[in-house]
C-alpha cells in the first residue's frame, strides 16, 4: 500500500501578528502625539497666567512714568513778566518738562516770610493727557486740601477775555483769585492765581496787569507762538491802580455788584 504524507495544514494567521504590531504602533504614536499636544497646551497655558499676574505690575510701574514732570534746570527761559508791581516779593522761574514733549514755564512770587502771593503757568502740551484746568488751578491755589472753584467773572486783557475762579464758600472780599485763558493756536493755557490787593477789584486789576506784563523771550520753531504774543502786544494797555478799569467791559459780565445802566 502506498503511504502517502499529509503536509501540515497551512496556518491560517500568518499576517495577523504583523497587523496587530502596526495597529499597536499606530495607537501609541497617536498617543504620543496627543501627550505632546497637551503638553504645549499646558505650557501655553502656565505662560499666559505668569504674564496675567505680571500685567498689572508693568501697568503700575508704567504709570508714574507717564505722568511725571521733571525740572529742565538747562531750558533757556521763553517768558518773562516786567516791571511787575510786586514790591518786596521774590520771583522764582521754572520750567517743567514732560516725556510726551509738553512743557510748563511757572512763576511764583512770595513774600518777605516765604508765603506764596501769587503765580502764573503757561501751559504749552505735547501728547500727554491734559487734567482739568480748573482742578489743577484749585490745587495750586490750595495745596493742602482742594476746594471747589466758583466762576468770579471775566477780565479783559491782551490775550483777550479771561475767567476768573475763586474757591467756593468764601467771603467776596477775602478770597484769592484764580484765572484761566485757553488759546487754540497754538494750543497754550495761561493759568495762574493771586493774592496781591484787599478787594476784588483790586485783585482782578493785578491779573490784569500781570498778563499784560507777561512777553515773549523765545519762540522756538513754533511761528503760532510768536505770531498770538505779537497781536497780543497790539492790545497791551497800562497797568493800572485801581480796580475798575480790570473789569470786563459788559457788565453783564462782572459777577460782583453789576453797575445797571439807567434810572430805574
């Protein structure tokens, strides 16, 4: 009889290990694709919280800085105020610089015991943000705690018209005076206060006079400056001694006492 020899049967799972080894290395390269995503995920995250927390420190250490004035002790002077009828008082000068480029030309005058009678700022701004003007005039008039400014009516000068400012709940006769001119072109602001005189009028008179007295030394590159001090120069009148002249020329516009036209 012939044997014959059975051949071992084939397997039928020859390409399954294979397949199996590509499915596992498909999983963990998925896997580590996805570790390392949420990985820099996560670093993106922790970044962004550090740099939060950081954020109001940077604004707080940026802001004095951007609201500060310093003295320009080497700036030549641009103004001067002459034959200012101010005996035995002092005057000092300064000129303040801001790093947006405004500048302030100030002066102050103050008596034999140091006490201060009086000032004038002119204001000339470059970028910075401007404050209120009557709330900075309230805080030079009254450093040790701002009061409230009430309208005291308007003079008339060589700038032109210019309001009055007195603090509120003050007696007429006693209250120091503050004023406050705006020009346009060049954008410049004269502000200032005074002491000088025993009334009213008389005070409104030493504004009048010192705006009068108040001329241009240097204009620099700026031809608006020169051209608003020459027209102004045109205007200038006297100084005078007593108060009535300083006032406006309406009376509609003097706020203390106005004097009606006609009987009644």
């Amino acid at each position: 009889m012939r044997l014959f020899r059975a051949d071992p049967a084939a397997p039928h799972h020859t390409r399954n290990p294979s397949a199996l080894t590509s499915f596992v290395d498909e999983v963990y390269a998925t896997l580590s694709r996805l570790f390392a995503y949420v990985a820099v995920l996560a670093l993106f995250v922790v970044l962004g919280n550090y740099l939060w927390k950081q954020l109001p420190d940077a604004t707080a250490m940026a802001a004095p800085a951007a609201a500060s004035w310093s003295p320009a002790g080497r700036t030549a002077p641009a103004f001067a105020v002459s034959r200012l009828d101010l005996q035995d008082k002092t005057e000092a000068y300064e000129i303040f610089r801001h790093p947006e480029g405004g500048r302030k030309d100030v002066f102050r005058w103050a008596d034999a015991d140091g006490a201060p009678v009086a000032e004038l700022e002119i204001y000339r701004p470059g970028g910075e943000a401007m404050g209120p003007a009557v709330t900075e005039i309230a805080g030079r008039l009254d450093p040790n705690g701002v009061r409230e400014l009430e309208a005291a009516g308007i003079v008339d000068s060589k700038f032109g018209s210019v309001t009055l400012l007195r603090p509120g709940r003050q007696d007429g006769d006693g209250a120091c005076l503050g004023f406050l001119k705006q020009a346009d072109a060049p954008d410049l602001r004269i502000s200032g206060w005074t002491c000088q005189g025993t009334s009213l009028p008389a005070r409104r008179a030493a504004i009048v006079c010192m705006l009068n007295r108040l001329t241009l030394l240097a204009a620099g590159n700026d031809p608006r400056l020169a051209a608003l001090f020459a027209h102004a120069e045109l205007k200038r009148t006297d100084c005078v001694t007593s108060g009535a002249p300083a006032l406006s020329a309406d009376w509609v516009m003097g706020s203390e006492n106005p004097r009606l036209r006609g009987a009644l």
